[in-house]
C-alpha cells in the first residue's frame, strides 16, 4: 500500500513538472512573439524617420538613394516572411 503512495506522489510531481516547464515554453513564445513585433515597428518607424529627413533635407540624389533604401529594406522584409512562410508550409507537409 506504500508503494502505491510512492508512485502516486511521484506521478503528481512529474505531472505539476511537465505543466510548469510547459507554461514557461508558452510564456516565453509570446514574449518571443511581442519582441519580433515590437522589432517590425521599430524598424517601419525607423525607416519613416529616415524618409521624412531624407524629404525634408536632402538633395534629389539623396533622396533618391533613401528612397531605393526604403524599397530595398520592405522587400527584405518581405524575403524574410515568404522564407519562414515556406518553412512552415514545409513543416506542416
């Protein structure tokens, strides 16, 4: 009768185990989740600053160039969604 104490302690504690290490995963998920996005608006905003100096200071060059930077930085961005877009469809097949 000891015995089944023992072993249902024991399965109690690796059940309160596994829920502990699985709310801490999913906790740090999210707080993964918010920096990638607080990251992606930092960078839109950055990149706004960027083209409102360039407008207001620069010369036509200048401005040229700040605005292929623009471009160039969205389609990165984009690059890097359609790749992890892909992995994920990969993932899943």
């Amino acid at each position: 009768m000891e015995d089944w104490r023992v072993l249902l302690g024991l399965g109690g504690f690796l059940l309160t185990l596994i829920g502990f290490v699985y709310t801490r995963a999913e906790k740090s998920a999210a707080t993964t989740r918010e920096l990638e996005q607080r990251t992606h608006k930092n960078e839109l905003a950055i990149v706004q600053q960027r083209a409102d100096a360039a407008e207001k200071y620069a010369t036509k060059h200048e401005l040229r160039e700040a605005v292929d930077d623009m471009k160039n930085a969205m389609n990165g961005r984009f690059d890097r969604i359609e790749t992890k877009l892909d992995k994920k469809e990969r993932e899943i097949a």
